[in-house]
C-alpha cells in the first residue's frame, strides 16, 4: 500500500523570512523619505521664505508625474529589485552628499531644490519597482497579506519619522537630520540583497526588445483591454478624487471653522491613521477575504458615506470616530485594489500597471486639492464634502456594476 504524501503547506508571509527581509528594507527605505521629507521642509523654511520653500517643497511633484509611466517600463525591463536598490543607493547619496553640504557651508536654497528634484525623478522610477516587487518575493495567494504588511509599514513609517526627525533637527539641526534619512535608506540595500527573488513568466523574455515607447504603448493596450484591470483603474481614480480633497486641505479648513485649532486636526487625523492601519493589520493577519472586487465596492461607497459625515461631525470626538471609520474603509478598500492590481495584472505587465495606478494616486488626484479649497471658499463645507463623497462613491459604483470586477476574487 502506497503512502500519500501530502505537500507542505505554504508558508504564510508574515512568518516567510524572506517576506521579513523585504518588509524590513521596505519599512526603513519609506522612515527614511519620512525623515527626509520633514528635514527638507525645515531646511527650507530656514534658508528663504514662506514662499520660497512651498516651491522647493514642490519640486519633486513635476518630474514623478511625468516620468512615472516611463518609470514603470523601466521597472519591468531592469526588474523590480535592481531598480529599486539602484535608486535607494542614489537617493541615499544625494541626500548625504548635501547633509555634508549644510555642515560645511550655508549654500541656500538652490541644493535643497536640487535635491527635490532629484528625490522626484528618482520616485518616478522607484516607486513602480517598489509595486511590481512583492509578486516576485511571495506567491500570489499571499499578496493580499502583503499588501496588509505594507500598509503597516507605511502607517509606521509616518508615525515614527516625524519624532525622529525632530530629534534629530534638535540635535544638529537640518544636517543631521538628512544625515539619519540617508543611514536609514542605506539599511534598505544590503537587506534587498539578502532578497531571494522569484522568476515570474516574462522576465526572461527572448527575441528583439522592443523600444521603450512601444513597451509603454503595450502596458496601457494590457490595462485597457482587461476585463478587471481597466474598471479597476477607473474606480481607484474615482475613490482618490473624492477622498484627497476632504482629507487635506478641506480639513485643515474644517479644523478651523469649528474652532478645533491644530491639536484637533491631529487627533483627527490620528483617527485616520488609526483606522487604516487596523485594516492593514487585518488584512496581514487574515490574508485573503472572499469576494475582494465585491468588497472593494461595498467598502468605497460606505467610506464615501463616511467622508461626507466628517463635515456634519456635531463635535471633535465625533469626527474623530468618524476619520476612523473612514480610515479603517478606505484603507481596506485601498489595499484590496492594490492586491487585485498584483494578482490581475500580467506579471511583465507589473511595473507598468502600478506606474499607472501611482500616477493617478501621485501625480493627478493632488490637483483636486486647489480645486477642493476652492469651491469650499465658494459653496462651504458642507456641500463640498458631500459632492467629494459622491465622486468617490462613484467609484464604488464602477466595482459593482462590473461584472468582471465585482466577481473578481483573490488568489486562495
């Protein structure tokens, strides 16, 4: 008689060491941009005008918009890891680079923009590498966990970074501080080494490459004749245009009409927070949820339900309990789109589906944000936020009238 054997069971990722080494260069590479995002913007403050640092601060938003396609064939040409170690290695050199340049001269303005732009180009690049990644370090059915572990990762990252910063502003000023955000980028290479990679169909392709435009032309032909992948899309667009405007500028004009002055929009916005990263650790604990596309439906609406309730909050704890739930929604929603995005999308396809996603992300939903500032100074709060919250519900829409997307499931 013949004994089955029985294969081993997978190992979950958060118990997979080499998912470790990824999230531990992933989480130090995302605490070093938070370091350096506020060591900039102190750096500037000090060194010119109000004025003069809002545009250095925006420095690196232009060339990530406009690169960011290009970005992504990149990502799938050189693979994911080469491209994002080579751009860890060289944000962490310009960034120590003018650390030193601060400790030995007072240069002004014009390194802290170079660096700005630098930091934006760089992003253009890093950014679709850092999402085509995951699928090349962890099997699909654990991506959704991933994508959970991430958000943790992120959620830590801005939480800790702002206090590390400071520290180390108020021990050695701005050059200290971009000296720490370069250590910490630093840290993210030797562990992405350490990195076992999996091959994915596509990579090792044969035959004439094709030019550079051509690859780009082929990732839009992928997304848009998906059946999940282009729905997908417009409902992310869709969800983010409602969402940023409310939850940037329009709350720091909430927190100030109702007179909760800055300490209130903290705790509001630690609601947010805290809403979002238990939806990441739900999801990094739980892994897969059935019925993802149709989860990601049901979770926008009722997170756009939730985005226009924050204006009518009748007190501070009230909205705060309110950005919770609104975090907790969006954050799951948010996460569910991106494993989806992993698991649907063609693995040659990959760098080129998140430089798309990102760009929509990044690059246009900030425009929404003088447009929200605007219309609020024009028709106030409360209508503004109650036509942001039905953009964004719109977006749940499209994830439920598409069939192909509200079918759409997780790998098991």
């Amino acid at each position: 008689m013949t004994a089955t054997v029985v294969p081993p069971a997978p190992v979950q990722a958060h118990r997979d060491p080499n998912v470790r080494r990824w999230l531990g260069a992933y989480t130090c590479s995302m605490l070093g941009d938070s370091v350096y995002y506020l060591a900039l913007s102190w750096a500037a403050v000090r060194a010119g005008t109000a004025a003069q640092a809002g545009l250095v601060m925006s420095a690196s938003a232009l060339p990530r918009a406009v690169l960011m396609l290009g970005g992504g064939v990149i990502a799938d040409r050189l693979g994911p890891r080469r491209v994002v170690i080579g751009s860890d290695a060289l944000r962490c050199a310009t960034v120590l680079a003018v650390a030193a340049l601060l400790y030995l001269t007072s240069p002004g303005l014009w390194p802290l923009a170079l660096l700005a732009l630098v930091f934006g180009t760089v992003d253009a690049v890093f950014v679709p590498a850092v999402g085509a990644l995951p699928a090349r370090v962890t099997g699909k059915d654990q991506l959704a966990r991933v994508q959970g572990m991430r958000g943790l990762a992120i959620r830590f990252a801005s939480v800790v970074g702002a206090p590390l910063a400071g520290l180390a502003v108020a021990a050695g000023g701005a050059p200290a501080a971009f000296a720490l955000a370069g250590a910490l980028i630093a840290v993210s290479v030797p562990l992405l080494l350490w990195v076992r990679i999996r091959e994915l169909p596509g990579d090792r392709a044969e035959g004439p490459r094709a030019t550079a435009r051509a690859d780009l032309a082929a990732g839009l032909r992928h997304i848009r004749g998906h059946r999940v992948l282009a729905p997908l899309m417009l409902a992310i667009a869709l969800g983010d245009l409602g969402f940023v405007g409310p939850l940037n500028v329009g709350l720091t004009l909430l927190a100030d009409h109702r007179g909760w002055g800055a300490s209130g929009m903290g705790w509001v916005l630690a609601g947010f927070g805290v809403g979002a990263g238990v939806a990441s650790l739900l999801l990094a604990l739980r892994g897969r949820l059935p019925r993802a596309g149709l989860l990601v439906g049901v979770t926008v609406i009722a997170g756009s339900a939730a985005i226009g309730a924050l204006a009518y909050a009748p007190g501070l704890w009230a909205a705060v309990g309110t950005a919770l739930l609104v975090g907790l929604l969006t954050g799951l929603s948010g996460a569910l789109c991106g494993a989806l995005l992993q698991t649907q999308a063609e693995p040659a396809y990959l760098g080129r589906v998140t430089a798309v996603s990102s760009l929509i992300s990044l690059g246009l939903t900030p425009l929404s944000m003088p447009l929200a500032a605007a219309a609020i100074g024009a028709f106030g709060l409360g209508p503004v936020y109650l036509v942001s919250a039905f953009v964004c519900a719109l977006g749940g829409v499209v994830a439920l009238v598409v069939p192909a997307l509200r079918r759409a499931e997780l790998p098991g």
